[in-house]
C-alpha cells in the first residue's frame, strides 16, 4: 500500500468507528428482543409489535453508503459487508434476529469478523 493509498483508507476510519459503535450498540438492543435491525419490518408487523426502530433503518443506510464510498476508494470494510449480508437473510434459512445479533456480536467480540467461517458451516 502506498502512501496515498493508506491516507485515503485513514480517512475513513473515524466514519467506521462510527458505524462499528452504532452497530454495537443496535447489535445489543436487538439481542435483547428488539425486532428490525436485519430487515425492515412491515407496516403490520411493527404495527403489532408497537416497535417503530429508525436508528436500524439509518444504520442500514449508512451501511449502504459507506460500503459504495469505499468502493470508490477500491478499498472495503469487512464488518460493513458482513454485516448487509447479514440484511439479506429471509426465508426459511433466517435463524431470527435475536440470534444473528448475538452470534454476531460474538463474532465481533472475537475478532472474526472477515475471516471465512468453516466451510459449509453457518455461524448461526
């Protein structure tokens, strides 16, 4: 990495904190029950819930731009990548958001995350 290269990817540091500490924290609440970090709930299912989570709607968006500026810059961010996969989980392979939230915070907790899980294996 040349010079150059390593003062664009810097400049995006304090933006990943950001993220990365958002994310924890709405990592945290969904582990505790709260529903639409993953996905956005619909109109009937945050209507029954009574739960209304914009700050997981922001941090999907920020997700989202953020991984578009670092491609512009040929650079990526594993917990930003791993973390919109994570949003495009439904159907009858969703282990539900409690779950995900948890294991992906321990995966965050440990390091893992941008390293390949085992082959043929999902982390949740």
């Amino acid at each position: 990495m040349d010079a150059y290269e390593e003062s664009d990817s810097q400049q995006f540091e304090p933006l990943v904190a950001a993220f990365r500490e958002q994310l924890t924290a709405c990592l945290e609440e969904c582990a505790r029950g709260r529903r639409g970090l993953f996905a956005s709930l619909t109109v009937h299912d945050a209507a029954d819930s009574g739960d209304d989570w914009p700050e997981a709607a922001r941090l999907r968006e920020l997700a989202i731009a953020l991984q578009g500026v670092l491609a512009q810059a040929e650079t990526r961010e594993a917990l930003i990548d791993e973390f919109l996969d994570l949003c495009t989980i439904h159907g009858e392979s969703d282990p539900g958001e409690r779950r995900l939230a948890r294991l992906f915070l321990d995966r965050i907790e440990k390091g893992e995350v941008g390293s390949p899980t085992e082959e043929g294996k999902k982390p949740w």
